[in-house]
C-alpha cells in the first residue's frame, strides 16, 4: 500500500489507533509535513497515557493510606490492650507521624533494636528472631539507659577469678553495632595502664551493668582518649553512683580534653572531632594543613548534610523504625516503667545497735 493511500485511511479514519506506530515508522519525514495530523492522533493518546498513570499513582496512594492506617489502629490497639501505655505526644500532623513522634526517644536508648542500613546484611526474619531473644534478655538481667560518655560497672561470670565474678568499672568510649551483635567498651585506667574491655550488652556472661554517672559527650565516639593524658580515662574502682532524677534529661559534658604530642594511634585531626582541645594547633607542617582540607573536601564533610542519597543509605527509613517499635513498644514500655521505679528506690540501711 503506498503511502498516499494510508493517509488517505488515516484522514478518513478507519485505521485504528494502535497500528498508528507501525504508519510513522519508516515514514518520519512525511509526517515531518503534517504536524496537524500528528498533533489529531499522536497527542490524545500521549494525554490518555497521562491520565492512566496519573489514575494507577491516585490507586497506589489510596491502598498505601488504607495501609497506614490499619497499622496505626493495631498499633493503638495494642498498646491499649497492654498494661502501661506508651505516652503519645500531641502533634497536628497525621496519626501515622503522630505515632512515629512517640517512638522517638525509644531510637536513642534502644539503638540495637535498629537493624543494619546494609542491605547486603538485612534478613528480616533473623532480625524478627534476635528481637525476640533481645526482649526476653532484658527480662532476665537490667540493661539501664546509657551513652558515650556514660561512666558504668559491669560484673561478669568468671570461673578463675575470685568469687566467681569480675567487675570493671569505666567510661563508656564507644558503643555499636545492632541485634545480638551490640557491644560497648569501656576504658579506665589500672597501675598507670589504659585498659579497655569490650563488652557484648547481650551476652549471658554478664550478670549486671550499673550506670554510676549517666551523661553524654560532645562526640560519639572517645577513642580518641587513647592519646590524651591518662588524667582523663582514670576513675575509682569504688566508685559510688550518683543518684539524679529519672525524669529529668540526660546532661551533656562539654569538658574538652587536651591531647598529647604527635605520634597518634589515629590522625584524629581528619575525623572532625569536637571535644578535643587545639587539636590543630598540633598540626605544624604547611602540607599537613593543605592534607586536611583535601580529606574535607575528598569527605564531603562540610556538605554531609545536603547528601540525601548517604543520609538513607546510613539510616533506618523512618516508617521501618516506627514499624519496628510499634511491635516491641508494650514490653519496652514495660520495661521502661520498671527502671523508673528502680531509680526511684533509695537504698535503706538498717540501723544497728551499738554495744
């Protein structure tokens, strides 16, 4: 057919719709001359395509709201149906964000119930496991609330020492990992040495972990304290525990350590450190400073905040996490209660009569 007698069955309209594709292909350039008939077949259909997909988003965000709110109303459900209640902040935003507010404080004292960002590492199943075990751990043995910077007293079983227990007290110079793999390590120092023991918080070894002074640090992490003065790591074995209020908020020590003369265990000056004090002025050399601002801008540290694509591959989405501890958030709540009225107790020493 040549082609003046398919436009002739195009102008008259008895060529479908769907075979239009296969009368442009070849024929680009005639229809270069006919815009007007381009533009009477070619974009209806273009607007029709729209409209559909616009239809399928409508459907998909309707089904993901109906989803939403079921999980709320069990979520609700829930936490009503058990014996202490999760407070829930007011907020006029939805009741989805609404609930994902009142889990908020649960992401920094229960970080090991987040799961690793790697998706390489995920398996859900295993992570539904290991919260389970995690729960059932915490009802054995008190876990307190704790942080970098948290000095603690942690008792373990051992079969060679005396008593068949071992303590160590210390601060709290790094705390990672997640599920049954969390640890913590503490740091003091013993006969002029730095010591450092990992702990990990789940292990049935540990027979308890006292909190003696509860308080964060500028940083996340202190390792940096292996290069300080030992002035700063070293802590009585003694040590009484401080007795504060359980509502009050956890205070922040902004007491900034001085550190000692190259060389370091780690070139501190390129991991942004804030609780070190003059940590540049160690920095003596011209191109130990032009150094530090390659590995600023090779780090992107001063537009880490801007990258959206790094923030969620390091981070929990925020509906996982108020998925995840809408599911634990009766026993947490449970436990949470329990500690409070822990630290509310004050010990009573019975008086003894004097001979």
């Amino acid at each position: 057919m040549s082609f003046v007698k398919r436009l002739t069955l195009l102008s008259t309209q008895h060529l479908r719709r769907e075979n239009l594709p296969l009368l442009i292909k070849g024929n680009e350039r005639y229809f270069g001359f006919c815009p007007a008939l381009l533009q009477r077949f070619v974009e209806p259909d273009r607007e029709n395509v729209a409209n559909i997909k616009r239809k399928q988003i409508e459907e998909q965000n309707k089904v993901l709201e109906i989803q939403r709110k079921s999980e709320l109303d069990n979520a609700k459900a829930q936490v009503s149906t058990s014996d202490v209640s999760v407070p829930v902040i007011k907020s006029e935003k939805t009741g989805y964000n609404e609930l994902e507010e009142s889990f908020s404080p649960f992401r920094y004292v229960y970080p090991e119930f987040l799961p690793d960002p790697k998706l390489e590492w995920r398996n859900r199943i295993r992570e539904k496991m290991e919260r389970i075990d995690m729960l059932k751990r915490r009802s054995n043995i008190e876990i307190p609330e704790f942080y970098v910077g948290t000095i603690m007293k942690v008792s373990v079983s051992d079969k060679y020492a005396i008593g068949k227990t071992n303590e160590f007290l210390g601060i709290c110079i790094e705390r990672g990992g997640c599920g049954l793999r969390a640890f913590f390590t503490l740091r003091n120092v013993i006969d002029g040495q730095g010591v450092e023991i990992r702990y990990e918080m789940y292990n049935p070894i540990i027979q308890s972990i006292q909190v003696i002074r509860l308080e964060k640090r500028l940083d996340e992490c202190l390792r940096y304290l292996r290069d300080c003065p030992l002035e700063y790591s070293t802590f009585p074995m003694n040590m009484q525990p401080e007795l504060k209020n359980p509502d009050a908020l956890v205070p922040i020590n902004t007491t900034l350590v001085r550190i000692k003369p190259k060389p370091w265990t780690v070139k501190w000056h390129l991991l942004d450190y804030r609780g070190i004090e003059n940590l540049y002025d160690q920095i003596s050399e011209k191109w130990e400073y032009k150094r530090w601002a390659a590995a600023r801008i090779c780090k992107g540290s001063d537009s880490n905040e801007f990258d959206l694509m790094k923030i969620y591959r390091e981070t929990i989405p925020a509906d996982e996490q108020t998925q995840i501890f809408s599911e634990i958030s009766p026993e947490l709540a449970k436990l949470t209660q329990t500690l409070k009225k822990q630290k509310r107790k004050r010990t009573f020493t019975k008086p003894q009569k004097s001979v």
